[in-house]
C-alpha cells in the first residue's frame, strides 16, 4: 500500500481500540504540510486517543496509518518521533521537577531530558534562547520546571516541541491553565506560526473555540469516538456541526478571524 508524498498524516480506517472499547475510528484522515488542523469534541471523545497515533505514541488496532510517508508498525517509531514535536500534558508530567528550563529545551534536539548527557553546539544554544524568546518564557530560563506555574509549562514544553524544528508539530490544549492575557499571547503566537509558510503542519487539540489562532485551515469534530465532520474549518465549525456533537443547542460565532460559541437560546 503507498501513500502521498504530501501527507504528513495518512490515517485509513484507523481505530484504537482497549479492554474491548473503541476509544476512536474508525477514521479516514489526511493532513498535508501547509494545513493547519483544530480538533474539538467533548470530553472522551477520543481526541486524545487519536493523536497519539498521529504523534506515533500508540499503534493502531486497526486500519493503515502513515506519518511522514512511513507506515506505522513498519519503521522504527524512534526515527518518526524524532520529527514530531508534542506539547501534551502526557509529556509534562515527564519531566522532572528539577530540570532546568534551559536544558529541557536545549536537549529536545536529542530526545533526552538533562543538560549534560549529549553534545551540544554553539547553534543549538542559540536556537533554544530564541525559541524561548518566541514562546514569551526566555525570562523563565534558569527556572527549574518544578517551580513554574501551570501557563508557563505550557510555554515552555512549547518551546521544546519547536526546538527539533518539527515537521508535525501536535498540540494537545496548549493553552489549558493559562489566564485569559497568557491565552492571548499564545493563541497569537500560534496564529503567527500557523501563517508561516515554514513552520510545520500543525494538529491542535483545544476544548474551547476562542482558542482557535487565526491562520488554522481545517477542523475536526469528533463525538464518541466518530467523526461528526472534517474539512475546511469555516465549513466544519458550524453551529449545526457543533451541536450535534456537544448534543445541545451551541450557536458559533465568527467574528473577525476568530470563532465563539455559547448555548443557543
Ligand atoms: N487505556 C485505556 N483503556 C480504556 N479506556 C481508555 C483508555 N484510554 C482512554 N480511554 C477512554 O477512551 C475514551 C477517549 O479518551 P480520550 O482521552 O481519547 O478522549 P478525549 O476526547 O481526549 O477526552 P478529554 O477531552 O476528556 O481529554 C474515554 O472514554 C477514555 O476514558
């Protein structure tokens, strides 16, 4: 079976399935390199579930998944990994709260935690102080993780994901945690990122839409594991679409580049 060069993620009829339930699928997905991919639905959806595959953390139990042009269970996940950057609260709650944030971004590159344990280069320093200075944590840098509020790991474990220069990069609530100014600076940032024609393709999980940056192209709604639409986001992230899949009356907003949604009277 081959996939398209252009497709980053080539899921056919991928479902995650334990303990006799299906946590997702089965699902049909493509995402190509300048797309910009939101996922919303309500909690144990299986929003979760699904991009772990995408970010080669779980097998499919069913179906064919290609990332980046491998067909997982076919390659080495290490090699994958190496080009997918994840800020998840999986890999958060990793991270020990003595590392210092410096070294945690720094040795991204080399899928290590801790500073000292590989090689580093002038460029790699320079690259992780500016990283941080593009995240809004580069006061945060001798801090060590464990002293640092919730908005300012989001921040941080950002960084890290963009410190390997990404292909995919899968952000799973980004923002969860931060208040309302935090949310702001990083949603334009991630707008910012999604507008540049060099950043990598990008897979947002959030569970409001306000948190949707300007710049994203396509949505993905799930409910109950199945997919309630996918597509072009101005035409997936209707209210329609949403109420469907929150199974209450949401009426969504566009205003400007951004979207809204409350209970519709
Ligand atoms: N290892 C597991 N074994 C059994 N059930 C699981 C397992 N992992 C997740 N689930 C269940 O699968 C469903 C989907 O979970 P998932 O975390 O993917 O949802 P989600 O949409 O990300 O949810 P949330 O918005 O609450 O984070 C949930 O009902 C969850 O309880």
């Amino acid at each position: 079976m081959q996939t398209d060069p252009d497709w980053l993620i080539d899921f056919r009829g991928v479902e995650l399935r334990r303990g006799g339930n299906t946590l997702v699928g089965p699902v049909d997905w493509q995402v190509e390199l300048d797309e910009r991919w939101v996922i919303i639905g309500p909690n144990g959806a299986g929003k979760t579930s699904l991009v772990r595959m995408a970010a080669a953390e779980e097998f499919p139990t069913t179906g064919t998944a290609f990332l980046m042009g491998e067909r997982l269970g076919k390659t080495d996940m290490r090699d994958l990994r190496a080009a997918i950057g994840i800020s998840s609260a999986a890999v958060q709650h990793r991270i020990p709260d003595e590392e210092r944030v410096f070294d945690l971004v720094v040795s991204a590159g080399y899928a290590v935690l801790g500073r000292w344990r590989e090689e580093y280069l002038d460029m790699d320093f320079e690259h992780a102080q500016e990283i941080l200075r593009q995240v809004g944590a580069e006061h945060l840098k001798d801090r060590t993780w464990g002293t640092l509020s919730e908005g300012e790991k989001k921040r941080v474990i950002l960084g890290r994901a963009l410190m390997i220069n990404p292909e995919l990069l899968i952000l799973d609530e980004p923002t969860a945690g931060m208040d309302l100014g935090g949310r702001e600076d990083l949603v334009g940032y991630l707008g910012e990122l999604a507008m540049d024609a060099d950043a990598p393709a990008i897979v947002m999980i959030t569970h409001h839409v306000e948190e949707i940056p300007h710049g994203f192209t396509h949505a993905m709604i799930l409910d109950e594991g199945r997919v309630v639409a996918m597509g072009l986001i101005n035409t997936v992230l209707t209210s329609e679409n949403v109420s469907r899949a929150f199974h209450q009356p949401i009426q969504v907003d566009r205003i400007g580049e951004r979207y809204f949604a409350r209970r519709a009277k």
